[in-house]
C-alpha cells in the first residue's frame, strides 16, 4: 500500500532495547492502590463507594457523569480504606479526590456476565460495553474510548487506525502487548472495526519493531479488510493526524479531527482492554507500564494493577541506579514530569522514566538565530520560533494566530533547536495562559447575566410591591365608600 | 405673590420646552466605546470605582475622567485590555493584582440576617431570614460588597486555589 510523507519530524535516538526484548513481566500487587477519579479527559467519575466497603475486583469504584467521563473500578478485592485529596501524577502535584484501597490479598473478582460471542453484539451495545469498562484512549490521551466507538452515529467513519507506531522514545509496552497478545489485541481491534461499521481497519507500526509487526501480520490472517503496514520510524509517526495523514494522505484541516475526514484512531493498548472487557469481562483494571530510563536499576514492563504508586514500581524494578534527575510518566518527548515518586498510576500511564542528568541534559538557552530547524522539525507546518516569540511577550492572540491551537505539542521544534529555547514549554504556558483568559471572559459574561438578571428581579419585585399597595389603597378605599355609603344609608 | 408664582411657573415651563426640545435635535448616539468597554469590564456593577455601575465607570472612561486602573475586581489584566483599547499608556506596576477570590460565610458566626444577599449584584448569596447563608461559588465573583454589611464579620475572602482543570504551566524563565 502506497505510504504519504508527512512534513517534518525529528529522529531521537529509539532507546528502547533496554526493555523491547523483556517479556510482561504481572507486578505483585502492593499494599495500597490510589485511584484517582479523573484518570480521562472529561468530567471526573463520582465516588460509588463508602469509606469502609469492601469491594472485588472489578466492582465500580465510582460511576462515569456525563456524555464524556469515564467510571473507575476496583483494580482488586480490597476494601475501601480512604477517599481523600491526594496528589495526582500531574507535574503540577495538585491533589484530586483518591479513593484509596487496602487489598486483601484474595484478589476476589465480582460475578460478571460475559458474552459468548461479543463479534455478534451491536455495534451500540459494544460502544455501551466498552464505555461501561471505563476504557479510555490508553496511549496517554485518555479520551473516552466508547465516545469514539459512537461516532458513526454523528459522521461517516470508513476507516479505522489502530495506533501501534509508539515513537517516544524509551517505551516498549505497546510493542510488547503485540508480539505476546497479537491474537487479543486483533481480537479487540475487530470489536472496534465492528462497532465503527468501518470498511477498512489499518494498523500501523513503525519499521523499527519487525518482530511486532510479523506477530501482528500473523495474527491478523484470515481477517478481512485488515491490513497490517510498517510506517517509517520518525517522531511524531504516532501522533493521530500525522499517522492518518502517513497512512491515506488526507490532511487534517486547522482545529478539525481526524473523525472529520471519517477516520479514527485508537491504540493498540486501548484495544486490548477492549478484548479483556468484552471477552472476560474485566474493565479497564490494569495495564503494561515500561518502565525505563538511564537511573533505575532494572527496566522492565511490567503489567500493573492502576492505581499502584510510582514508588511501589520503582521498588518492584530495584530502585535507582543513580538520583534520577528527573521522573517521567509517558515518554521522553512529551511525557508528563512527576513532582515524586507517591503519585498512582493511572489509565494513560505508558511509562515511568526515571532518567539520568546525562540523558536530560539540561542545556543553557541562548539567543534564537532563526536558523529556521524549527520550522523544518514542526511536522504541522508551523512556525514555532513566531509562536514561542509571541508567546514570550505575552502575545497570546499573535501566537494563536501563528497556530498555537493546532500545535499538537510533540516537542520536536525543541528537541532540534540549536539554541536549546523550550519552544514546547512556551506554547504549554500559552496554551493554558490562552484558556484562563477564556474562562475569565466566560465567567465575565456570566456574571453580566447574573447582574442582569438580579436587575429584572428587583423591578419585578418593586412592581409586585406597587400593585399590591395599589390593591390595598383600592381596598380601602372602598370599604371606606361602603362605610360611608351605610353610615348615609343609616342616617 | 401671584406675580411670582405665575411668573417662576412660566418660566418653568419655558426652560422645560428648552431642554425638551434640545433633548430631541441635539441628541448624541451613545458612544459605541462605552458598549465596548463595558463588554470588558466584569459586569457585577459592585461600585469599587465610585461609579454607580460599569455603564457609569465605561462612560467616565470614555470620557477621560477616569484612570485605566479604576476597576479593582479587573485587576491589572482589565486596566491592560483598557489601556490599549483606549490607547493609552499606563504603568501597571502600581495596580495590586488581587488573586481572584471568593466570599466564604463562616458559618458559626453567621446570624440569618440576610443583609447580605440584599447587596450581592449576582445573587451569589443564598439564605432566608434566621437561617446560615450560604454562597454559590460559582456565582461569586469576589466584589467584596459583602464583606462591609455583615454585622458579625462572618464574611470572610477565599483565594480561588488552583485545580487540575484550571492549572497551567508557567512561562519559561530566561536563562542568565
């Protein structure tokens, strides 16, 4: 099948084979799970649970609200031993409500129905199932994955892309789940291509994982309209609009999404646990963490119950070769920097990095030269050195206009400045900077409402006040005619 | 006496026919500024600037008689979008940036007197006669109209925290 170019790219060193030949390796369960509510893009998951509970594995821990949410279940049996604000893995170390678990070792599950054959649901009960799983986008987006599933209901979708290109560097669980489960992630991927009604199901997968993709091509035999394809190795392949855009050579247009042009994307992971959600019944409970980087002491990927702290982890690998000098969740390019080691790992965890001042290499930053490497790395066709200018000086609107909202922060402009200027970083802060304000104004217009509002109930009251005084001068006034229209009579 | 009535009366009327008419052929559209101006400011009409609402303050601006930095709940964010809408320059320095906060009622103190829900320009304040008052977070928008009403003092200003929703990465210091 003929393959596009995408614009741009960078080529970091892959350092994944310090873990790609190591087989999942089952964690043991730790003495304590954190699960935060909020493990997805949307609205948090309200608590179902009482302090005190026990609860199996499996259970609901607390339910989905709202169209775009997703529930939380039990990783394990235990019993509900706390629900508190603890710090989220989120390098701002703000609390989100926890509910924490003691388990008790039984690992009891819940009685669950399971489908005897789930190919031969309804595309809507398999979106209803998966939803129900608590299933989110498990390459570290975290989007709903059922809401996904819905889309044919909205738009046309003719074809889905299973995400396997995993081009951050260091992160192997992806690769992993398909050389060991290639016949459970097809197995999940079809429920997906069934439940999209799609003609053509792509996977893709970067050239640099042959023994992955062999796996896959072997398994996916026999399926129609699969085809399994080697994508070339450069970040950011992974990235949903350039992949497609590799893939069919359709561009996704400004602030659009690839669900526009009828094609949506989903990780090989999160098809995973759609195997495990609709074939055994077990929600989204756990999954393959990698974790890597030049100071632990043993990398691994390991298959981890959510809601098992970073430190437990760590521990479990051997602890630190070194101090690290900085801790990641996800990948090297745009993973998420952890403030400690005591946050949980959630949904979206791909990987914990714990990587060496070498590797991190903070570098001094010196002036733009306007060399132009930027431009030449954005795989959008942008101009970070504008955007980053703007952005520096408080310029939110220049720099939205030079395309700050279609940037899709995969830190490749930084990685190739020659000046070491932290482009990304500076388009993070407009982009959040950029929201405040937008909340700010939103909020503005909706006091004017409340104001407005306050103002129609004052003159309505004062009106109601008006009349019923009205009412009871008329009132008087003609008992007082009456009164004197007796006394006439009388006299 | 007669002389005098009839003659303050007339000319009563007189000027009232003036203005009346002045009012009619001499009249000014409104300044489409003051509308935009106004779209800026926060819209509570809380008074901090002296000015009985954020019409009245937009005008005064509009007008010049009125500094860029007279809207405390704007804080220096406001006072910059003025400035340049206005095109002026003013130094920003000396405006206090408040955190944004909002009214918490103490509620051991709280009396059920309900003065003041009767002065919050957004209805933020829920409570009846000799029940504890509460506020919608929401709602508030931390005008502070209420804190002066309350004769127990139980009205005290929260900083609005930072949430995981709201949060966002600070700017890049410049390396030295």
């Amino acid at each position: 099948m003929k393959l596009f170019r995408i614009r741009g790219g960078v080529h970091p060193a892959g350092r994944k084979e310090a873990t790609r030949d190591l087989p999942i390796e089952t964690m043991p369960l730790p003495g304590r799970l954190y699960l935060p509510v909020q493990q997805h893009i949307g609205a948090p998951a309200a608590p179902a649970v009482k302090v005190g509970e026990r609860v199996l594995r499996g259970q609901l821990l607390a339910h989905s609200q709202g169209a775009v949410s997703a529930p939380i279940h039990a990783p394990t049996s235990a019993t509900v031993a706390d629900i508190a604000d603890l710090p989220a893995p989120h390098p701002s170390g703000l609390a989100v409500r926890t509910v924490v678990l003691a388990p008790d070792g039984l690992d009891e599950a819940v009685d669950r129905e399971t489908v005897a054959d789930p190919l031969s649901l309804s595309p809507g009960e398999i979106a209803t199932l998966v939803g129900a799983a608590g299933i989110v986008g498990m390459g570290g987006a975290t989007f709903p994955a059922a809401v996904k599933l819905n889309l044919p209901r909205r738009q046309p979708i003719h074809t889905l892309v299973i995400n396997g290109a995993e081009c951050e560097p260091f992160l192997t669980c992806d690769e992993r789940l398909m050389r060991e489960r290639g016949d459970a992630v097809i197995a999940g991927i079809r429920l997906m291509a069934r439940a999209l009604g799609v003609q053509r199901t792509l996977v893709a997968i970067e050239d640099n994982k042959p023994e992955a993709r062999a796996m896959m091509v072997a398994a996916a035999a026999g399926v129609d309209d699969f085809r399994v394809l080697g994508v070339p190795t450069r970040y950011p392949m992974g990235s949903e609009k350039h992949l497609v855009q590799t893939l069919t050579g359709l561009e996704t247009p400004a602030r659009e999404l690839t669900a526009d042009l009828g094609v949506v994307v989903h990780n090989v992971a999160t098809a995973h646990a759609v195997y495990r959600a609709l074939y055994h019944g077990e929600p989204c409970i756990s999954r393959v963490v990698t974790v890597s980087g030049g100071a632990t002491q043993r990398p691994a990927n390991l298959e981890v119950r959510l809601g098992t702290r970073v430190t437990d982890l760590l521990n479990h690998c051997g602890g630190f070769r070194e101090t690290p000098a900085r801790l990641l969740a996800g990948g090297p390019m745009m993973g998420q920097m952890l403030p400690h080691q005591r946050v949980p790992i959630v949904k979206g965890s791909s990987g914990i990095l714990a990587l060496t001042g070498a590797e991190t290499a903070g570098r001094r930053e010196m002036p733009c030269i306007r060399c132009g490497s930027c431009v030449e790395a954005c795989p959008c066709g942008l101009l970070p050195l504008a955007m980053a200018a703007h952005g520096r000086a408080g310029d939110l609107e220049g720099a939205a206009r030079h395309g700050l909202m279609d940037c899709v922060s995969c830190g490749a402009c930084a990685y190739t400045c020659p000046s070491h200027i932290p482009l990304v970083q500076i388009f993070h802060h407009a982009r959040g900077a950029l929201a405040a304000r937008q909340r700010v104004a939103h909020k503005a217009e909706e006091t004017r409402h409340l104001s407005q509002r306050r103002e129609a109930r004052l003159a309505r009251e004062q009106a109601h006040k008006a009349a019923e005084a009205a009412a009871r001068k008329a009132a008087r006034e003609a008992a007082n005619k009456a009164r004197a229209a007796a006394r006439e009579a009388a006299s | 006496m007669l002389n005098a009535i009839a003659s303050l009366t007339t000319l009563g009327l007189l000027l009232g026919l003036l203005l009346a008419v002045a009012a009619r052929f001499l009249r000014v559209a409104a300044d489409p500024l003051v509308g935009e101006l106004e779209s800026l400011m926060p819209g509570s009409q809380c008074g901090q600037c002296g000015f009985p609402g954020c019409a009245p303050a937009a005008e005064a601006l509009v007008a010049g008689e009125a500094p860029v930095t007279l809207c405390p709940p704007g804080g220096r964010a406001l006072a910059g979008q003025l400035a340049t809408r206005l095109g002026v320059t003013v130094d920003l320095s000396g405006v206090a940036d408040k955190p944004p906060s909002i009214a918490v009622i103490d509620e051991q103190r709280c009396i059920g007197c309900t003065r003041c829900l009767k002065v919050c320009p957004t209805d933020a304040i829920v409570g009846a006669s000799k029940q504890i008052h509460a506020v919608i977070r929401d709602a508030c928008t931390g005008c502070e109209q209420c804190l002066d009403t309350c004769p127990t003092d139980c009205v005290v200003m929260h900083e609005i925290q930072p949430t995981l929703q709201s949060w966002h990465w600070p700017l890049p210091v410049l390396a030295a």
